[in-house]
C-alpha cells in the first residue's frame, strides 16, 4: 500500500519521540500564572492543549499516539481502514501539538497526509464529509447553498452592490461561510474597505477556497477548486481576506500544492484597519454600549499559529544547525499584535478593558471548527467552543472578539447552547456595529505608533 503523502514526512515522524509535550500548553512555561479556578480548571502553568485528545481520551486521539499511527502507515505496519480513519477525523488540525513541540514536528502535515493516504487507499469518507463534498461539487460550497446567490448579502445592498464584478486592481475574497452564514461580517468588511477608499471587487464567480477538503484528505479536489479560484483571482495585484481559513489557505495551501506562491499579495483586512490606526488614517470612536466594558479576544488557529508555525519552519528549513535566530522569530511574532491594535485603540476610545485569555496567541485554544470537525462532530465541536468560552468568563471577559466567521459562528452557537452570558463579535463586524470608524482628513499617527511611523535617517 502506497504512503506517498507521508514520504515527504518521514524525517519528521522518525523524530518523534512520543515525549507526551505536545499534550500540554506553556509546555516552556510551567511556571505561568493565571486566573486560577474557574468551573473546575486551574487556569494556571500547563493546561491540555489537545480538544481532541480531551474529548476522547484515548492516545490515539492525541498527537503523540496520532504520531504513532503515521510511523505505521509509513512504514506499513498499519493498513489504512476505517477504524484508522475514525481515529484521525476527530483532529481539528489547530496546531497547538506544533506549537508544543520542541522537536519542530510538523504535525498538522503530518495528520493531513495521513488523512489524505487513507483516501488515497479507497477508505471512504465519513458520512458528512461525503455530503459537503458533493456540495462543493454540485454548488461551489460546503453548506449546499445556490450557487447562484453567493454574492446577494451585497447585492441586497445598494451600498454594496457597487463592488461586485467591479474594475480593481484588488478583490475581496469572500469565503463560503461569509457569504451564505455569516453575511454580517462580509457586509462589514465591505463597508469598512470602502470607507476607507480602496477600491477593490467582489467576484460572483470565487468558489470555496478547498480548506476543509484539504485538511479532511481530499488533496486532489481541493485541487480543483484552487484551479478555478486562481483562474478568478490571478489579475489582481492585492486579494483581502476576512475569513481566517480562506487566507490560510489561499497563503499557505495554494503555494504548497502548486510549488510556488500566488500570483497576488494576500492580506487580512484586520492587518489593512490596524494599519490605518497606526498611521492615523483612522481613529476609533466611543459608543456607549461598549464602555467600561472587559473584552477578550480569541486567535483563530489559521491567521494566528499556523502562519507563526510556517514562518518559523521557513526559519528552520534555512537554518545550517536546527537553532533560530530569536531577533527574526520575534519579528515574525509581531503578526500577533494585528488584531491587539484595533482591540487596544476600541478599549482606549470606550474606557474598556482589553484582557488576554490564558492560553492566545500560538498557544490559543482551538475553537472546535475546523479540520472538518464541526460538520462531522457537531457536539463534540461545539463542545471545545464551550471549554473556550469558559476560558473567556475565567479572565473576566464580557465579550469575546475574533477574526474569522467560522470561529465567530462556532463560538456564537456555543454561547447559546450552554448559555454562557457572553456577547461574541468578529473585530470588523464590531467596528461596523458600533460605527467606531471615523476617517482623518489629516493622518497623524498616535503616539504609541509614533516613532516607528517617523521615517528612518
Ligand atoms: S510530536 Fe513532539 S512533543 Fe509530541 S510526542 Fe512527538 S516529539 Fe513529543
Ligand atoms: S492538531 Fe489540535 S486537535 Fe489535532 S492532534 Fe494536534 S492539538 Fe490535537
């Protein structure tokens, strides 16, 4: 049985040593403290890193078993089957086993080409993945939406209809769950870019982006759609992004699978508004809803650790003896702060507070949405939705920000099922809501952003 999905893995799943580490969050930082006990969690030094692993127990379900699995199909030990396969489909691919490792193990790599060594086999996909798959194939998306009415959240909009198929250097890249679920984050990303003048296209022919069919093993039809949204999108000298899945995506698979990166830069449009803050080109506003109050925010595994984690592969891979430059991995660490200005300037305008949650930034605890999870394991997905959300009452939060619709809808739906009391917002759809834009005719940078925007001598 062929595992040449795995060949390209096997330095890596040969170093593993089944250490265990990848169990743990702050696995370098025992020591850390927190809030201390909330519903029965110490929220202080190492917490488990691994939803899946906590649901199910078993060490098959987390990375170090998982780990195991891969040497066996590798080296044929392990044929591929359905029981193999019903152990690897609870894995959210967050990541945070990769954070963990201290041996640099590219893991999420490794169980993706594990899942997709078992489609290569002919082990059939489980039943929901089987039917977001035809979906995809029949309609262009997951969700079995018309295809037809990708684009009507702007077209119902006479202020947003304007940008659909319009002449522009940049485009925005919507995203299936944006544009059939989460149309208040799409509307307010479109109305955020334009008040800020660029000048960009909505695409009524972009298609879904491939993400959960190439974290569920189906690399070859995930494939396919990158092809078409390449034929779309490869004019463009600048494609924006508000789902973090999709710019992970079009980032980091597209380039992995065609060899090369995409003919367009790719951005984030919090990167784009926390930009504009730091120039001065926006300030943010009050609103009376939002003061004195505490807000968290949650860092979506694709926009947050998994751009981190590749950076400092890249890092790695150039480096002649396994150690890194720190100067170069606290600079690629800075992509964390994006979202941390937008939120640290509405807590400044609002007299609110700004907190972290315990585990953020590369050591985030996973939402539960992702790696084909939540269509698959509704329950169990919601469930690790929760487990976060008690994180974010732990440190006071009241409201629970993030950056990305899946996040926001898992994390919504599970504030509701186990009536937490929390508000959840995407940044974007904050700024939106609360009209906290207001654009500056005469750009002066604020002083914590100041010296770094003065030109170099
Ligand atoms: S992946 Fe890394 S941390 Fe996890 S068991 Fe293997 S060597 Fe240890
Ligand atoms: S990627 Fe996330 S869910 Fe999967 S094994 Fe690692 S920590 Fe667990």
């Amino acid at each position: 049985m062929s595992a040449k999905r795995l060949e390209p893995f096997k330095q890596d799943i040969y170093r593993c040593i089944h250490c265990k580490a990848c169990k743990f969050s702050y696995s370098g930082s025992p020591e850390k403290s927190g809030p201390g006990e909330y519903k029965g969690v110490l929220y202080e030094g190492m917490l488990n890193s691994c939803p899946s692993g906590i649901e199910f127990g078993w060490e098959g379900y987390w990375n170090s078993g998982r780990m195991w699995i891969a040497r066996g199909l590798l080296d044929g030990t392990l044929k591929p089957s359905e029981a193999v396969r019903d152990v690897l489909m609870p894995c959210i691919t967050c990541g945070n086993c990769s954070t963990q490792c201290e041996n640099w193990i590219d893991t999420v790599g490794i169980i993706e080409a594990m899942r997709a060594t078992l489609v290569d086999a002919g082990i059939p996909l489980l039943d929901r993945h089987a039917l977001i798959k035809q979906f995809a194939t029949d309609l262009n998306n997951p969700y079995g939406r018309d295809k037809d009415k990708r684009t009507d959240w702007a077209k119902n909009d006479p202020d947003l209809k304007t940008q659909i198929g319009k002449e522009a250097d940049e485009a925005y890249f919507i995203g299936c769950t944006a544009a059939y679920n989460q149309t208040n984050i799409a509307s307010a990303t479109t109305r955020i870019l334009k008040s800020l003048g660029i000048n960009f296209a909505i695409r009524e022919d972009e298609v879904c982006c491939g993400s959960p069919f190439f974290r569920i093993g189906e690399v070859d039809f995930a494939k396919g759609l990158m092809k078409k949204n390449l034929e779309v999108f490869s004019k463009y000298k600048r494609v924006i992004f508000s789902c973090a899945g999709c710019y992970r995506t079009l980032t980091l698979d597209y380039k992995k699978h065609t060899g090369k990166p995409v003919p367009f830069e790719t951005i984030h449009a919090m990167e784009i508004v926390a930009n504009a803050i730091k120039s001065g080109k926006i300030k943010i506003k009050a609103h009376p809803d939002l003061k004195g109050k505490t807000f968290t925010y949650h860092d979506p595994c694709h926009t947050g650790r998994h751009m981190f984690l590749e950076e400092k592969q890249e890092l790695m891979r150039g480096s002649k003896n396994m150690f890194l430059d720190s100067r170069k991995v606290k600079q690629i660490h800075e992509l964390f702060d994006i979202p941390r200005v937008i939120l640290n300037a509405i807590a400044k305008a609002n007299g609110a507070k700004f907190v972290e949650l315990y585990r953020n930034m590369e050591e985030s605890f996973c939402c539960g949405a992702g790696g084909g999870v939540r269509a698959q394991y509704p329950d169990f997905s919601l469930k690790t939705s929760s487990l976060r959300l008690d994180e974010a009452e732990a440190v006071g939060a009241e409201i629970v920000t993030t950056e990305c619709p899946f996040c926001w809808r898992n994390l919504y739906d599970a504030n509701e099922k186990y009536q937490h009391p929390l508000k959840v917002y995407g940044i974007l759809e904050m700024l939106d809501k609360f009209n906290l834009v207001e654009i500056q005719a005469n750009p002066v940078p604020p002083p914590e952003y100041a010296e770094k925007a003065k030109p170099k001598k």
